[in-house]
C-alpha cells in the first residue's frame, strides 16, 4: 500500500518496489511506474495502485466425473500483473487521495476471475475421466488443462495477467467411495503382511527342527562315543584283569617251584642228616643234643639232674649205640 503524507493543499506519495501506481490528472496519466515518489493536489489527481509481485491463490472446488462420482479438487494458482497499466483500465485499483486505501476490492475480482476460470478448465478434464483415471493420472491433466487455459482465456490476457505456475495438490473422492476404493489395496497388503509373517514362522520352524537334528545327531555321536569309550574302558579293564591273572599265576609257580626247590632241598638234607645221625657215634649225637638242647634254652640259670634223668639218657645211648 502506498504511503501518503499530506500537506495544506499538496500531498506526497511513496509506493513500494511491488507496487506500480498510475497518477491520472485531468484525464492523462502524468506518472506511471513503480516505486514512485512524488508530489500531487489531492483535488485533482486520480491515483491507482496495482501489486505487482506473485500472488498464490489457493483453489477447492468439487466437480463430477464420467461415472457420476464426486471429487474434490486442491489446487494453487500463481500469477502476477504483468501489464499493470492494461489493468487499471478493466479493474478498479483507485486508491483514496488522502489514505491511499483501496476504494473498491480489486483482489477479490481478479481472484474471483482466476478462480472461475481455473475450475471451468479442470471440470472439462474430469467430466472426461473415470474416478479411477481422475485419481491415477488426473493431476496432470488437471495442471495442464488449467494453466493452458488461463493463459489462453482472452479475459485474463485483457485484465494484465499472467499464470506464473500451477499446482494440483490432491483429487479425492467422497469418504465412504474413497475407503471402498482403498479396500482392495488395504487387502493385497494385509495379504503381503501375512504371507511375510507366514514365511518368517516357516521359516523359523524349519530352523528350529534343523536346530532339534542337530542337537539330536550331537547326542546321538555323543552316546556312541561314551559307548566307545566303555567298550573300550571295559577292554582294558579285562585286559588288565588278564595281565594281573597271568602275572599271578606265574609268581605262584614260581612260588610253588621255589617251596618244592626248598621242600625237596630240606628233605634231603633231612635224609643226608639221619644217615649220618644214624651212623655217627653216640657221643657224638650227645653232644650234638646238648649243643642243641642249649642253644634252645636261653640263659637256663639252674639246671638240675636226677638219676631217672640220667638213666633214661644213658638208656637212650645205649639204644643209640645198638
């Protein structure tokens, strides 16, 4: 908006960088551009202010397509007022002399005009289509229709403007037909979730029965080996068992042979000792027993002698000597 300062019978205007302005006097522009500054006689001067930088303006509207459906249409047009001394001539951009507010609403009637011509373009392409086609390839050919016939409508080239973009945010359906649409989909992929969950537990099943054959052939090789190792445990036990046998039998025969060597040696010694006993002279086997008869006794401090005693000796040495 421009800014006005006055004064006693003159005024100043300061408008923006994006604002053009057209000072008119007595029928004839005297001033036209943007960003002026200037002075003028409020009583005599006509002044317009057209904003010439973009301008988004955002469109929802509900049209109907080939099968009758209803769809609602979010869309934002861009435009500016390239021409803006051809404009002040279709629409009111007067501004008050003192204030330099807008005397009318000059905004809303282009906008209206855009908006009007906008949802004229996008209604002829969808009347075309299928809900199915205006929801899949729709957006496009809704962009397309309507910025081509913006720029082509001979209304909007004569009020100064020109489309700078537009954009088509979404063409939905009524909620009900919208969900009904989404069913289908919501099923595949629910059916995908299950046949991934499915597969997941398969497969988590089949690693767990290898798991269990794996865990069961380990016991079973497990079992065989301790099996093996009694078996074989058990071997060297008997074959311990044997050599122990075997050892023994041959120190007892060796024993046995030994007590026979000494029994048979003792024997003949015993029979060598009788003959010489036998043939020796009685004095001398008494001696021999006295020798014998004393090494036996010990430490023998009294040792008595009766004449029955002596009798039964000398009887015995006179047997001896027969």
């Amino acid at each position: 908006m421009a800014h006005i300062t006055r004064r006693p019978f003159v005024s100043h205007l300061r408008a923006s960088a994006t604002s053009h302005v057209v000072y008119m006097k007595r029928g004839k522009v005297k001033r036209s551009g943007t960003g002026l500054a200037f002075w003028f006689r409020p009583l005599t001067a006509t002044l317009s202010e057209v904003p010439v930088d973009n301008r988004d303006m955002s469109l929802v509207f509900h049209t109907r397509t080939a099968d009758f459906q209803d769809a609602a249409v979010q869309a934002t047009v861009s435009y500016r007022i390239a021409r803006p001394d051809t404009a002040v001539e279709r629409v009111d951009f007067s501004i008050h002399p003192a204030n330099g507010q807008w005397q009318a609403d000059p905004l809303n009637a282009l906008n209206q005009l855009v908006s009007e011509t906008a949802q004229q373009h996008a209604t002829a392409v969808l009347a075309g289509m299928t809900l199915t086609e205006a929801l899949t390839a729709g957006l496009g050919a809704t962009r397309d229709a309507i910025a081509s016939g913006l720029s082509a409508d001979p209304r909007i080239s004569a009020t100064g403007v020109d489309v700078v973009g537009v954009r088509v945010l979404s063409i939905r359906p009524e909620a009900d037909v919208e969900r009904a649409l989404q069913t289908p989909t919501r099923e595949a992929v629910q059916q995908e979730a299950d046949k991934a969950t499915y597969e997941r537990r398969a497969l988590a099943v089949e690693r767990e029965r290898v798991i269990s054959q794996n865990e069961l052939q380990s016991r079973i090789e497990l079992a065989a080996r301790e099996q093996e190792l009694l078996q074989q445990e058990g071997e060297n036990e008997r074959r311990r068992a044997q050599d122990e046998a075997a050892a023994r039998a041959i120190a007892d025969d060796a024993a046995a042979r030994g007590e026979r060597v000494l029994g048979e040696a003792r024997a003949e010694s015993a029979r060598a000792l009788a003959e010489a006993y036998n043939n020796a002279d009685p004095r001398v086997l008494l001696a021999r027993a006295a020798e014998t008869a004393a090494e036996n006794l010990g430490n023998v401090r009294s040792l008595s002698l009766t004449p029955d005693l002596l009798s039964q000796f000398l009887g015995s040495s006179a047997f001896l000597k027969d």
